[in-house]
C-alpha cells in the first residue's frame, strides 16, 4: 500500500465498533433485522412486509437504525440497550489475534472508540470479548451515553475536543459510509471505510486488519 502524504498528520484514530472491529456478519444480520421490524409492526400496526419495506426505505436515506426507528415512532434507543444486554456475546465474539496484533503495532498513534452499539459497558465487554487491551484506548464512548448518535458531525466534533486534537489530526475508522465517513468527514477529520468501498472516504480497505498498513505496519 502506497503511503498517503496526509497520514504523517494523523495522531489520533477513532474506530467504529460493530461491523468494524469484528465483520458486521459475525451476529446474523437476522437477529437485528427481527428485533426492528417487529418493534415497527407493533407500534405502527403494520404487516411485517410493509414494517419491512418503510424501514429499509428510511434507512437507505439516512444510515442510522436510531433515527430509523425514531421516525417510525419506536425508541431507537432504548431498544438497541435492550437488545445488545439480552443477545449472548459470548456465542459470537471470540478473541481475534490479528486484531489484538494490530493495535500493539499501532501503539504510537491515540486511539478512541465511538459506538452507537449500546452503553459504555455493552462496548467495553465486546471488546473484552474480542481479547483487546481496553487500557491502550483513551477513551470508549457511547453516543447514547453522549446524547447523540452518528452520523450527527457533532459527535465527532465533541470527540475530537475530549482528546484534545483538531479534527484534522483524526481519522475515523467505520464500516458504515453515512453512518461513520459522512457524519466524520463533515467535522473535518479524515475517513476510512473497511469491508466496502466508497467515495465519500479518504481510503477504502478491504479489511480493518490494513489499517496498520497505512501506518507502514503489517499485521
């Protein structure tokens, strides 16, 4: 991978959690998937099929599953705390040692997790799960914990001010376009996108294991 001339700037990384740090088909997308329509059709007194269809409509414009259902009237929230503290974790996440090696290689650039995948505890035992050293992180954030979710650029911007770095100096890690490189981009720091390709990101990686590679590392 050929260096990019703007990565010297960088000092800080910001990482998404689920679909990022783990591939986002380690939980079976059906479990998420069940969980929304059903709260929809509930509230709404939809079929599922209708629940179904105007939820994927909403979600392709906007990216966030939060704000989806909140326009569909169910508590985003609320229903994502309660689905990430009953679903067994530990069925699902296991130690990742190419992970855990990455992070020890990047050990001379500051590191944060941002996450809308539940309260800080819920993203801490994940990433317990996954075998990481939580001491080599400087902070791990919820966005519910904040009161704001991505893609919101403000989030980003309240990120960037607790670690006391311009924005520019950061570059957000996420799998997600709208969700993680839009909201990120629009507060000024530089974006990656693992496991996809987009436009809208500074680099786009096949997998997060190659974020080490732009800091001349390999895992």
């Amino acid at each position: 991978m050929n260096k990019l001339k703007w990565i010297r700037d960088i000092k800080g990384i910001g990482w998404d959690l689920d679909g990022t740090l783990y591939p986002a088909n380690t939980i079976p997308e059906e479990l998420f998937i069940e969980t929304q329509v059903k709260a929809v059709m509930e509230k709404n007194n939809w079929s599922k099929k209708k629940a179904k269809e105007e939820y994927e409509e909403i979600y392709k414009e906007i990216g966030s599953h939060t704000k989806t259902l909140s326009k569909l009237g169910v508590n985003g929230v609320s229903l994502f705390l309660k689905f990430w503290d009953e679903l067994p974790l530990e069925k699902y996440l296991k130690p990742d040692k190419k992970l855990i090696q990455m992070f020890k290689l990047l050990k001379g650039v500051r590191h944060f997790v941002l996450s809308n995948g539940g309260r800080e505890e819920q993203v801490k035992r994940k990433m317990k799960l996954l075998g990481l050293d939580l001491g080599g992180f400087e902070m791990i954030v919820s966005g519910y914990d904040l009161g704001l979710v991505k893609p919101s650029k403000e989030i980003f911007q309240v990120m960037a001010k607790k670690m006391n770095l311009k924005t520019s100096e950061i570059m957000y890690v996420g799998d997600r376009e709208k969700a993680d490189v839009i909201g990120a981009k629009e507060a000024g720091m530089r974006t990656c996108l693992v496991y996809g390709d987009s436009k809208e990101a500074d680099v786009s990686l096949e997998s997060v294991y190659e974020v080490a590679e732009m800091f001349g590392k390999k895992v």
